[in-house]
C-alpha cells in the first residue's frame, strides 16, 4: 500500500533557502531546499521557520526536489506511521470479522442450544427485562466466557426488551 501524505503526485509547498557564503572556503552555496509543513506554510518538516532562513517559497507535486536529510527523515516517519495505522486498522478489522465468524458458528453448536434452553427455562419463559412478554432470545451480558458461559452471563428477554439493550452502545450480540 503505498503511504498517504508522501505521494509524488501530491501539491507541496517547498522553500529554496538563500543562498549563502562558506564561511570558511568562500565559496558561494544554494541553500536547502526544504518541505513546508500542510498545516504552517511557515515551517518546514524538519522544524525550522522559514522567516528565520531567508529564501523563497515554490509549490511542487511531490518531494523530491528537497534535499534537506531532516525534512526527508521527518516525512518517511510520517509515511511510516500512516502505514502503521492502516495495518492495525486492517487488523482490528480481521480480528472483528474472525470473532464474528467464531460467534456465528458458536450459536450453531448443541452446547449454545443446551445453555439458551435452560436460561429460558430459569426465567419460564418469560422477559427478564419486563416480565410481561414471552422471552424469545437469551442475551450475553458479558462475552467474557463466551463458548463456555456460566447461565448467570445470559438473560432471556424478548425482542423489545432486546432492541432497548442494545439501543445505546448501537448493538453487538445477535442473539
Ligand atoms: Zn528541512
Ligand atoms: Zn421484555
Ligand atoms: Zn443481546
């Protein structure tokens, strides 16, 4: 994937930095070339403020006409933090999909079947939320033994009491 904030393609602003005398040989240099930073056209990547180097701005697609190392170093460890990002993102996405699978076929399983049954059976049959209408789904309170529940993680209530749940946190169990 290539990283965000780094593209070639990308309109940067760049700062020619003045050129200046060598204070020792004489010899007259072109200034750095540095990349201004997206959110302060006043400051460069690497840290500086451009008031205090003397210079001009240019916009530029891309970066690679600076040839300051700190400005080069502060962008890649952008890039690789972006990267970062959207790898854990990905993760945490696969880890969501996975427990999801996981938890689907679990309520497939004879020992979900055996557990919903008797925590229906403790309650008669009746919503341990309202105790007025017949109890139609058993609820997790907590996932935290899921697979191997005590009866006590589990109520059974009906589909009203079910939806008024689930109606704060936007819903996680399906059963
Ligand atoms: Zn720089
Ligand atoms: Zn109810
Ligand atoms: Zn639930």
């Amino acid at each position: 994937m290539r990283p965000a904030g780094n593209g070639q393609d990308r309109m940067h602003y760049l700062w020619q930095a003045a050129s200046y005398t060598h204070p020792v040989t004489g010899a007259r240099l072109r200034g750095k070339i540095h990349v201004l930073r997206h959110d302060d056209l006043a400051r460069t990547v690497c840290g500086r403020q451009i008031t205090a180097l003397g210079g001009h701005t240019f916009a530029q697609h891309g970066v690679e006409h600076s040839s300051c190392q700190g400005c080069q170093n502060s962008l890649a460890a952008d890039a690789r933090r972006v990267e970062a990002m959207a790898q854990w993102r990905i993760k945490q996405e696969e880890d969501d999909r996975e427990w999801w699978r996981r938890y689907e076929a679990y309520l497939q399983t004879p020992q979900w079947q055996l557990r919903r049954r008797r925590v229906l059976e403790r309650a008669d049959f009746r919503c341990e939320g309202c105790r007025q209408a017949p109890a139609t789904q058993v609820h997790h309170l907590t996932y935290k033994r899921l697979g191997h529940e005590m009866l006590f993680d589990l109520v059974a209530v009906c589909d009203a009491c079910h939806e008024a749940i689930h109606r704060p946190q936007g819903g996680v169990c399906t059963t």
